[in-house]
C-alpha cells in the first residue's frame, strides 16, 4: 500500500469481507453517494443504509463505471467484472479502512469536538499553522460518522499535520470516530445544547465527547466547561483558558473593542500577553480565544500568536446560490479553494438543472502540499466528470498548467484584475456559474459583477437545513412510504427551481404546485419528478400534457373535460389524481359522488388514476382529533371502492404536515410535507431542534435620528417616543411582505441581539423601530425573522398564522441560497 492506494485484496482484508475477487484493481477513492462519483475507475462504493437503502444504488454507482462494492448482501443482478465485498455492516467497514490507513501515518493529529464551533477553530487552527506544516482536515463540516473516515482518507505521506474535527448526536458514536482520528492533541469547542436531545442528559454528552481524548497528551479547553468534570477528564495535561478564574492558563483580564476589533490582555505564564481579534462578534471571540490557547499550548510565542490571529479571515463554509445577471444563476464559493472543497462545490454546481450551460471559474489552488503538474492534473480529472461547459482559470499555476485541461471552452488570465477587464466580453448569459477562489485572489470582485443587484432585504434560504427538515419527516416514515413535497406559491416564498433542484437531488418522489404554470416553470428548469398540479385549468390543459403535468380532478365537470381533451389529442393512460372531501368542503368528490365517480372510472382508457387522496382538516388541533379519524375513515371507506372498481392499487395520502407527526397510522402509501418543510409545524414543539427554520429575513438601518418626547413619527402622526430617544429606520415596508398590521409597536425586530418594537405605522418601503439606549449605526444588520425570532411569534403579533408571514415575503426581495 502506498499513501491511500490499496489492492482490492488489501481491502479485503482490512475489512474481514467475504466475496470474491474478479478483479485484482486499485482502490484509492471512497464513495457514498451515487450522485457524487469521481475517479470511477478506482473508486470503492460502500452501499450504506439510512433512510434508503445504498444497495438500491449499486447499479447505479455501476453504470458510472465502478466496479468495487462493499454491501451487505447481493447483488441482486449481474454486474461483469465488478468486485463485491460482503461484511456484516458496510458503514463499519467503511469507518475500518479509514482507520487502519490512518494508522499508516505517524503524523501530529488535533481532535476538535463540542457542541458549536467546531468547524470554526478547525479552519482558524489551519490558518494559523498552515505557513508551518502540510495539513489534512476535514473538508468544510464533515464531522459526522461517515465523514470523520471520509475526511481521514486523505492523509497522505505529505502530510505533517491533521486537524480533524468529530460530532456526535447519541451515545456510542464517539469511540469509532476515535479509532479513526486518534488525536494527540485535544480541543473542546463551547459546551452547548446542540444535540441534547440525543442523550440523557447534558453529563452524558460530555462523557461520551471526552472520549475523542481518551489517550491525547494534552487537552485545551475553556476552563469553566469542565468543572464538575474534573474527575472525568481522560488526558494528564491540560491547557486552560478563561475569563473569570486567575487559576487558567490562559487568563484574559481585559477585553476591549476598538473599531470592530476586539482587544484581550491575559496573563500566561505569569506575564501579561494580548490578542487583537479582528471580529467582535462574541462567539468569534470565544472560538478565536480558543485558538489562542491551542497556539500557546503548541509552543508558539505569544507575539507570534497575536500576529498571525490578527490576520485571520472570516470563515465562510457556505455556499451562496444567487440570482445572476442576464438570466444566470452564480454559486458564490469565493473565499477558499482546496481539491476537497472544489469537489463538494462541483457537486451543487451539478445539482442545478436550471440552465444547460454550466461555468467553472477557478482560482489558483494554494498550498495543497502537492507538485503543480499533479495537483492541476486532479483538478482537471476533477472537472472533467462534472460536465462542465466553460472553464475560466485565473492565476500563473493555471496558466503554466493549462495543458491539463480540454474542456469545449476555457480561457486563463493571470490574476483577478486581467479578468475583471474581459467579463464583459464572456457574455454570461443564461448558465449557472460556480466561482471558486482562494481569498488571495479577491473573487468577491467577481462575485459582485455577475450577481444581479437588489435592494439590501434579502431572504436567506439554508438549503441543508431543509434537507435536514425533509429527513426529519422521513424518519418518521416507513421505508416503502413516499413524500410528496409542496412546492406551490414559490415553495411557500422560500423560491422555485433552488428549492426543487434541492428536494430532487435528495430524491423526493413527488413535487406538488398549485398551477399549471409552477409546473411548466419548473419543468423549464430542468425538473423531472412527477408533478402534481392541484388545481389545472381546462384553458391550459395544453400546457399540461406539453410538460407532463399530472392534474388533480376533483369535480365531474373537470372530469369529463379532461377526458374530452385526452380523447381529442390522442391520449392513453394519461396520470391523474383524485381528489376526495372529507371534510374540508373546497375541492373534491364527496361521500355521496364515489358510485357515480366510479361508474365514470370504470373501462376509462384515457386517464389512468395515479393517486387518490383527501386533505386533513385540523390535523395540529387535537381538540378535533375525532373529525380528523371521521375523515381518515371517510377516505378509506372512498379509495377501496375506487381501487376495486379501477382493479388496481393506487397510491394513497391523506397525511399533511401536522399529519405526518399526529397520524402515523394514516400514513398510507405517500404524505405530503407541506410548511414543515421549512421548519414549522406546531405539532413538534420549538425546543425540538431536530426541526429548523430554513429562512432568514434581513435588512439594514438606513438612517437613525433623535426623537424628543412626543415628537409624532410616520403617516398619521400615530407613533411617538414617551422619553427622549432614538429611532432607526430601516429598509423593509408593506410592498415587501411586511404588513401594516406590524406598526405601532405591535411587530418586533433584533437589532444587535436586542428585539425592538416598531414606532408609528409601517410605510411601503420602510419601517421605523425605537432603538433607545442601543449603540446602532447606519447599515447594521436587522432581523425580521430567524431561528431566534420566529415566524410563528411574528404570526401571533398580528393574529395570523406562520403561512401567511412566509408566503407574503414579495418577490422583490433578494432570495440568496445557501448550501455547506
């Protein structure tokens, strides 16, 4: 074995596999996911099993050209030439190559675990020790039970250093994770409620997170964090940092901020040292003290760690999906470049279907610890199974190594600057645009010129929080039952192709809009799951069969239209829904219409029923609980007629999103997962974290003012100030979603972590807020909703309900998509 290149025979027996083996091939690439395949030829698929079963994509993983598999069972087809090697548990397996190659290498390891920060002080550590060693970490958060062996398989001979960072949410999941790290040196991040629900109760998840360390040489740590753990500590020696007690290693006595920076002084060692943080941001400052510490305790002298902490950047570990200039769409990665993070970044640049055309513009790849000629000749590997129509590199690696690359278009321009002047000249249109830069290289600049301009309220979507919110229902589901995701009324106001790109790419099996032409506008977009339309016009019918579209039917006269029109042009078996009331009394065929729906289905050649299904009334409400099962029997009572006289099963739902959680026995063959998708549902309470609001309203102060007592604020004279003070008037009115019912210090906003209430009426582009006794400048950051300030508190200010505040969310408000 060489580096992490293994025989398959090696593998064999590193992972105690049965099987045989057809063909002695070379191993040097782990795969999980059969949408993410690179270096096919030697890459080894590991079928894993979560909410899906990984061996229902053998095949697939297959016809990408991988011919090595780790399964538990199978094949259940002939697949010529393909090595399948059988274990017990192929994540087990997977976590066991990892740690036997880790145990190849005699390099310097630091394991960071706790409950927030992780990603953070991983990436600061490697700022601030990369000028010194060659270094390995996890790529951006990979921290979990399949990306700790991922991240750990990159350790190569070159490497002198490893930063890997490990999450846990149950028990028993941190001792794997220390076979393959095996850190010498520990760091624990802030100790929080994160993932408390998965552990009995807070002693627990700190047990189970100091077994990262249980054989490190030393442990850095904020020395309040531990103190009734003293005991338990598993590592002789320890480097302490805190605020409050003098026995600290580390202990910082004076904290100032000084033009958004913030100053420390601490005594180490019996001196007095400082820090100069460039941010000011409180949980920056812990993760950069944290920082300072692991410096002190690797032996760096305290100047050294205040100047190169002073030169740390902002880590950005998300991806931002923008609206683009001339109809395109730009994926802003502009602020780091390594191979594993371009890899991750190709990946969402292939999820989207929105435009045919796709462009990768890269920067120079610094210190990879590679030769250029190889690095180069992986990044053009790298892109080359990613379809990628037009490639623009900037810088003189690029340039010395343009021979690597052969892709239908690509140009090379030595630094930012050469290729700010030709943009124009490129002619973006209509194609999705990943950059991709190393901070050096400014693409912010890029980022700027490319990306359509829009007034300062933004709507900020987390793309993996919804994922997180899809995967949270289908835990709740049985494996054969399906999910039918809302996307109607631009996907509840959260947007259209970057939502449905995201629940299709995670393999949702049904899409529903309300209108024909939310189906037509995401088919345009390259959406090809079935599409349920919930409520089709006869007018675009057209339109419908054009895009295969699925209508509902839920009267006779759509029926009989439908029919005629499917009979007219030629049609057979064409996908239709039925819609049953229950109860709701809006759309549907009631109780008393089944027999003559029947008659109608019956031998009907040109519509084929692909679902039957009805709508929960009051599913959250448990006070009627008992006309939410009168309706349950009601449909059951309806869709049996209709399978027997169809003479053929359908697929079933009657479940909402409330449904889903409250009527687990009503589940039938597909739910449909509506508002909590985007993280509201009031059937699971708000201090269950594993449900996550996925947007982020935001705007800025545009001007702050003094107000005397009495002085009258806004239209009408109505709001005033009962006491000297200060307003702020900030960029978000009625004509963006923000309703009048919210003036006069019924709505609230956070500015600098405070919730202030609104002064005098709402105005149709802006909103005043009393922000007295607050130190608030033109241009700070004001939060109209978040994780903190919920949507659904926003919705019991005015008496309305979560919908309405999501949804009236206007279009002219910037949407920016992010994905880690």
């Amino acid at each position: 074995m060489h580096n992490n290149q293994y025989t398959i025979t090696e593998v064999k027996q590193i992972i105690n596999a049965e099987g045989n083996i057809v063909n002695d091939s070379i191993v040097s690439t782990l795969l999980t996911d059969s949408r993410r395949i690179s270096n096919a030829a030697e890459g080894l698929f590991f079928a894993l099993s979560a909410r899906r079963n990984g061996h229902e994509f053998v095949a697939e993983a297959y016809a990408a050209g991988v011919r090595n598999f780790v399964v538990k069972h199978g094949p259940e087809f002939n697949l010529p030439g393909a090595n399948f090697l059988r274990v017990e548990d192929p994540l087990a397996a997977l976590q066991a190559l990892a740690a036997a190659h880790r145990c190849q290498f005699k390099l310097q390891v630091i394991g960071i675990t706790g409950s927030n920060g992780k990603t953070i002080v991983k990436e600061w550590l490697y700022q601030l020790l990369t000028a010194d060693k060659n270094i390995v970490r996890n790529p951006k958060s990979y921290n979990s039970q399949i990306g700790v062996p991922l991240s750990v398989w990159q350790i190569n001979s070159r490497n002198d250093l490893g930063i890997f960072e490990a999450g846990i949410s149950t028990v028993n999941e941190m001792e794997k994770l220390w076979a393959i790290i095996r850190p010498q040196i520990g760091v624990l991040t802030h100790l929080g409620s994160a993932h408390d629900e998965g552990f009995t109760n807070r002693r627990q998840k700190v047990l189970e997170k100091l077994l990262l360390f249980k054989r490190s040489k030393k442990l850095i740590y904020h020395y309040e964090d531990l103190l009734d753990y003293q005991k338990d500590i598993p590592v002789k020696e320890t480097f302490t940092w805190s605020r409050k007690f003098k026995v600290a290693d580390l202990y910082v006595f004076s904290e100032t901020v000084i033009s958004k920076k913030y100053y420390l002084r601490a005594y180490y060692q019996k001196k007095e040292i400082e820090c100069l943080i460039p941010f000011s941001d409180q949980a920056s400052v812990e993760n950069a003290i944290t920082c300072w510490a692991t410096m002190l305790a690797l032996g760096y002298s305290p100047a050294e760690v205040d100047r190169r902490i002073e030169r740390l950047n902002p880590v950005s570990m998300r991806l931002e999906l923008k609206n683009g200039i001339n109809n395109c769409s730009v994926i802003d990665d502009t602020y780091n470049s390594d191979l594993q993070s371009l890899e991750i970044a190709l990946n969402f640049l292939g999820q989207q279907n929105q435009h045919q055309k796709k462009t990768l513009i890269l920067s120079d790849i610094l210190q990879s610890g590679l030769q250029q000629d190889v690095l180069y000749c992986q990044v053009a590997t790298l892109i080359g199974t990613q379809k990628i129509d037009r490639f623009i590199g900037v810088g003189t690696a690029l340039i010395n190594n343009q021979t690597c690359f052969a892709l239908p278009e690509q140009h090379f321009f030595a630094d930012t600057n050469a290729l700010v002047q030709q943009l124009k000249t490129l002619n973006f249109k209509e194609e999705t645009i990943l950059i991709k830069g190393s901070r050096s290289f400014e693409f912010e600049r890029i980022s700027s010129a490319l990306t359509q301009k829009a007034h300062e309220t933004i709507m900020e979507i987390n793309l993996n929080t919804l994922l997180g919110n899809l995967n949270f229902y289908r835990s709740k589901l049985k494996p054969s039952v399906k999910v039918m995701a809302m996307v109607k009324a631009f996907s509840y106001g959260s947007g259209t192709f970057e939502v449905a790109n995201m629940l299709q790419y995670n393999k949702a099996d049904y899409l529903a809009v309300a209108y024909i032409d939310e189906g037509v506008a995401l088919r345009q977009a390259g959406i090809n799951l079935p599409l349920m339309v919930l409520n089709p016009e006869a007018s675009a019918f057209d339109k419908l069969t054009e895009h295969k579209l699925q209508p509902v039917i839920y009267s006779f006269g759509l029926l009989d239209d439908f029919v005629s029109y499917s009979r007219d042009h030629g049609l057979s078996g064409y996908p239709v829904h039925l819609k049953i009331d229950t109860g709701m009394h809006r759309l549907g065929f009631e109780g008393f219409e089944i027999d003559m729906l029947c008659d109608m289905l019956e031998q009907n050649r040109y519509i084929r029923v692909e679902s039957v299904f009805s709508h929960l009334v009051a599913s959250e409400a448990p006070q009627h609980d008992e006309f939410s099962k009168k309706q349950i029997k009601s449909f059951e009572k309806a869709f049996k007629e209709i399978e027997r006289t169809l003479g053929y099963k359908v697929i079933k739902h009657i479940c909402n999103t409330a449904g889903i959680i409250r009527f687990p026995g009503a589940h039938y063959d597909m739910v449909r997962l509506g508002i909590g998708l985007y993280g509201i549902d009031s059937s699971v309470p708000a201090t269950d974290q594993a449900l996550q609001p996925v947007a982020r309203l935001k705007t800025s102060v545009a001007q702050v003012k003094k107000i005397g007592a009495g002085d009258t604020i806004s239209y009408g004279r109505s709001g005033s100030l009962l006491k000297d003070g200060k307003i702020a008037t900030v960029r978000i009115g009625y004509a963006d979603g923000y309703l009048r019912a919210f003036g006069n210090g019924v709505g609230k906003m956070l500015v600098k972590g405070t919730l202030v209430p609104t002064v005098g009426n709402i105005t149709m582009d802006m909103c005043m807020l009393d922000v007295s006794g607050l130190d608030v400048s033109e241009g700070d950051e004001v939060i109209i909703f978040d994780d903190k300030n919920r949507i659904e508190e926003l919705a019991k200010q005015i008496g309305t309900i979560p919908y309405e505040i999501l949804t009236n969310v206007s279009q002219r408000v910037k949407r920016v998509y992010f994905y880690e």
